[in-house]
C-alpha cells in the first residue's frame, strides 16, 4: 500500500466520525461562550488545545472559580491520555521523520487515535509511509471540522434552544471509541473501574473525582494485566 492509498483507506475510515465532532464541537462553544469567554477566545481555545473533554473539563472548572492550579492540573489528567496514545503508537510512527511526527503529535485526538492503532495492529507490515498517510488521512477531516463547529457553537451561543439535545455528541463520541477498544479483561476490569469511581467519587470538589477514578482504573487494568501473564507463565 502506497502512502498514497493509505491516505484516502484512512480518509474512508474517519470521515463518519465528523457527524459526532461536528456537534461535539458545537458543544463546546456554546458553553465557554456561555460561561464568559468571547469568540475570538473560544476558538483559539480549540486551536491551540485541541482536546474535547480538556476543553470541556476547563470550562466547566472556571464557571465553578477554581484555582488555577487545579483547571491546568485537571486538564493534563484529562489529556494524559494522549502521552498513552503516543507510547502505543511509536512503535508503528516513531521512524517517520520529526516534522511529521510532530505534527501527528498535535493532531492527536481520540478518533485518530483509535483508527490508526486498530490498522496498525491488525496490518504490522506496513511501510512506515503508509502508515503516516493512513493516519493523516483519518484525522484530515475531524480537525477541520473540530475547529468550525467550535465557531459555530459560539457564534449560535444562546441561540441554541435549550430544548436542542447537542449535548449527546459528547457520551456517543466517546462510546463509539472505547465499545471496539474492549478487547481484554484488563480493559473490561479499567473501563468498570473507571465508572464506578467516578460515581463514587462524585461529591469530590473540581470533579477531582475524575482524577480518583482514572488513576484507580489504570491500576486495576494494570493489575489485571500481570495476573494474565503470570498465568500464563503458569499454566
């Protein structure tokens, strides 16, 4: 496959997931318009961070008055993530050269993520140029889409009827993500964990139960993880 094809193979493959963006997107700048920030801030909000739930986490932290300390803390929890998404991609991408590398870096988002990973694992012997353009491809639309729906968003603000749900965007996206990355017991054992910490975690101020939650999630699929292989070795 040349980078060529392997381009327009991942543009097929992440074109649908602009009709969750697009409303995610929107989302997110009717409510930082709403929670007092202007245009112009909003979109560069969604420029320079790139980040969804961040985004949205930020937000909801500042209409709440937190220290800014615990807004920037709770954000780089939240997109800790994306250093995962990296270490799991390196083996497939970290040849490519530093410019493209770097650029992936900031185009990095859950749904390139979970397309680029999936291709990888299941086509191991693919060049790595192909492997690049697949992954440029699959995100060539979202980010776009990402930065206009943003705009819209914030240009409807309250024009929006309260009644319109856009707010669904927002749990489908990340559904449609995480459903098909269940592959193990481990993450079974994670995504379980994460939510029943994060409701019991609930009445922790600056939704630091969030935080609560993922760190006990990762330990447990981790923890998962080594009894797996132990008895493996074992039996």
């Amino acid at each position: 496959m040349t980078p060529g094809q392997a381009f327009w193979a991942g543009l097929k493959i992440g074109a649908p997931f602009v009709l969750v963006v697009a409303p995610f997107g929107a989302v997110f700048g009717v409510v930082a318009t709403e929670a007092g920030l202007d245009i112009v801030q909003t979109l560069v909000f969604s420029i320079a961070v790139i980040a969804g739930a961040a985004q949205l986490t930020a937000v909801e932290l500042m209409v709440q008055d937190a220290p800014t300390l615990i807004v920037l803390l709770t954000a780089l929890a939240v997109n800790l993530r994306m250093a995962m998404y990296s270490a799991s991609l390196a083996p497939h991408l970290g040849a490519a050269p530093v410019w493209q590398r770097a650029l992936m870096s900031y185009l990095m988002v859950d749904q390139a993520y979970a397309i680029g990973v999936q291709q990888f694992e299941q086509h191991p012997d693919m060049p790595v140029g192909a492997k690049v353009g697949y992954f440029f491809g699959a995100v060539i639309l979202l980010c776009p889409t990402w930065y206009l729906a943003t705009l819209a968003g914030a240009l409807l603000g309250t024009a929006i009827p309260p009644s319109l749900p856009v707010g669904f965007a927002v749990p489908i996206a990340f559904l449609a993500l995480i459903g098909p990355m269940l592959r193990t017991l481990a993450h079974m054992v994670a995504a379980f964990v994460s939510v029943v910490g994060a409701l019991i975690f609930a009445f922790v101020p600056y939704n630091l139960g969030l935080m609560i939650a993922a760190i006990l999630a990762m330990g447990a699929g981790a923890l998962v993880e080594l009894w797996l292989i132990r008895r493996g070795r074992w039996s």
